[in-house]
C-alpha cells in the first residue's frame, strides 16, 4: 500500500479549468472521498492520479515515487469505473482474472488469487455465471474483486455504486467499509453522495469548481463547516443559514435577528452593521416555552413525518429553517413554536465572503 501526494496539480480542457492548483495529501490505508456536486472536477482529479489525464501542471506521487509523467500501467493503481465495465462475454472468474492474465501471471496464482478475492466480496458461488445473470450490486463487486486481485498499492474508485438503487447501495456502502478493514487498502472514492462520503471516508475533500473548499473528518465537516457552501452541501437536511446584521449591545456586539438579539462570542473580529449568517443544524435546535430567555417565535409551515423524526419547516419573521422534533411531538402547521440556538452548536459565517468566523473558546472573554 502507499499513500498519494498532489503537489499544485492543474488540469484545463481548452478554456475551461478543471483543476485549479490542487494540492493533497492521501495517507497510507485511508479511505479518502472526494466529494462535490456535478461538474466540480472531482473525477477529472481522480483520472489525473491514475494516468488517464495528463496534468499540464504540478505533480503527482504514489508512496515516494513520482508518477507524474507515468502511464497508468506503470503507476500500479486499479480503477472500479462507475459503469462496472466487467465484459459480457467472460464468466466472473474471467473477468476477475483478466488483468492477472494480461500480465502474465502464472495460472495457479490466478486462482489462488481470484478465490481469495471472490471469498472477501462473498462471489464463490457466481464465478461460472455471466454478468448479464448478475445483478447491478454483484457486477459491482466483480468489478471491485478484479481491481483487487492486482494488489495495488492505491484503489481508485469513481462513483461505483451510483447505478445501484438504494437499498443495495446500503449493503455495498456496509461491504466496502468491510473490505477496506480487512485489505487496509489505500482507497480513493469519488462520490457526489454525502451519505456516501459520511459513512465511508476516513477523511473528505469537499470540491467544488476544480478547488478542494474543506479536508477533514467527516463529522468535524458536518458539525464545522468551513463554508456556507460545504454547510450547505453536507446533511440532510442541509445547515440553517439565518440573515442578520451586527449590532453594539451594552455587553459586546448582538446578531440582530429579525427584530431578536442573539449574543455574539467570536475569535474573529466583527464590526458594527457586518452582514453574517447563523448556521445551526436542524437537530441542534431546541423548542422551548415563551418564558426561555432568548426564544425566538416561529410559525410552523410544513410537518413532514420521517419514521425517526418529524421535520418541521417554519419560519421567523421573513426567513425559514428546518428543525427536527421526536416522532409523537404535538405539532401542527400554523402553531407557534419557541426556538432557541445552543451557543456551541451555532457556526457563524461571513455573509459577503461565506467563510467561517471562529467562535470563541468556552470561558474566554
């Protein structure tokens, strides 16, 4: 196995950017997700590492080699496309050892090596059929058991469950976390899929238009965004973001809310009648009674039953949020709820840039 290193990569095609000056660090045995909307540059960045485009800038190591100018024989990587790309007219046994075939191994480590890899993604007993007698979420772990059997130092994977339907998409998400803890494989996943990118990545690059906007654990990208964007991108539902303006309160600078004032605990400087936004999570949010200091009035629009949860859409003064309650909660539309914002669980963004303003540490002035 070895880890992957981007030193100020830059791809275009004619005019249009792709990447703009990319640098990452994959670490040995990561599963590392990129992750972004449609069009973000993250397949481009994915092919790039593997040789199927050439960088017109920076450069790019597997482990300590340099692979830059390599082509993707040479840089021993294996790539799971996300049409599967098995062939129609080999068995999965064939198709798992084409590769190892190609390369001339000798038969008996073929089938040491197939067996092995067929055991792990549970296809003992599909390798005498033909993929067309599989079904979409078998073919995918065919074409994961081919890649495997090249024992390559970086796994490489481009949306490969994104023609799976939901359901399946769930078992092959529990198989591939499996398999990356029993290989310890360094594995790259691209994914536009944020329940993918939560429940697989070590760590995700969050893309968006060729740059990488935020790397991080996934929970501290869902709970810290570095962006209105990734806070917007990452859950479901996404993060608040609610409208107000700064203001000189008698004991420090308030956001002014919609005619409320919400106490302001930041690391960043502010100024008076700076535009910010308050983001907080739809499960962060609290309903009290009219007497909680601090409780904002909101106006029930939408109740949506959701099994675990009910998810309120309501509203306060001129801008809406989504809040989730417990299933049961007495709750209708046109009632009046009392919300209230937990200091610790509010990030605060600057509404002219969208960046993140640092809070302040618990108990600093």
């Amino acid at each position: 196995m070895a880890g992957v290193r981007l030193e100020g990569v830059r791809k275009t095609f004619g005019k249009v950017v792709a990447l703009r000056e990319i640098s990452l660090t994959v670490e040995d045995g990561e599963f590392f997700v990129l992750l972004g909307p449609s069009g973000c540059g993250k397949t481009t960045l994915l092919r790039c590492i593997a040789g199927l485009e050439r960088v017109d800038r920076g450069r790019i190591f597997i482990g300590n080699r340099e692979v830059t100018g390599l082509p993707p024989r040479r840089r021993n990587i294996a790539m799971v496309f996300q049409s599967y790309a098995v062939f129609p007219h080999m068995k999965v046994y064939d198709n798992i050892a084409f590769g190892l075939r190609m390369r001339r191994v000798p038969e008996a480590e073929v089938r040491r090596r197939v067996e092995r890899a067929a055991g792990m993604l549970q296809l003992e007993g599909l390798l005498d059929r033909y993929p067309a007698q599989l079904s979409g979420g078998q073919r995918q772990r065919v074409a994961v058991a081919r890649a495997l059997v090249m024992q390559p130092e970086v796994l490489l994977m481009d949306e490969p469950l994104s023609n799976l339907d939901a359901l399946l998409r769930l078992h092959a998400r529990a198989e591939l976390k499996r398999l990356h803890q029993e290989t310890g494989m360094t594995i790259i996943y691209v994914t536009h899929d944020q329940v993918e990118a939560m429940s697989l990545g070590d760590r995700i690059a969050v893309m968006r238009e060729g740059e990488i906007v935020q790397v991080d654990a996934p929970m501290r990208i869902y709970e810290a965004p570095a962006t209105v964007f990734v806070g917007g991108f990452i859950g479901n539902p996404p993060m608040n973001f609610l409208q107000g303006v700064v203001e000189d309160g008698e004991g420090g600078p308030v956001f002014h809310l919609e005619g409320h004032r919400i106490p302001l605990s930041l690391a960043g400087e502010v100024s008076s009648g700076q535009q910010l936004l308050l983001g907080i999570r739809a499960e962060h949010i609290r309903v009290n009674d009219e007497s909680h200091p601090g409780a904002l009035p909101a106006e029930v629009l939408v109740v949506e039953p959701l099994g675990a949860q009910l998810l309120i859409t309501a509203r306060i003064g001129t801008q809406t949020l989504k809040l989730s309650l417990p299933p049961g909660h007495p709750v209708a539309p046109g009632q009046l709820l009392w919300l209230s914002f937990p200091a610790e669980a509010i990030r605060w963004m600057d509404a002219r840039s969208g960046r993140a303003i640092p809070a302040s540490a618990p108990g600093s002035s």
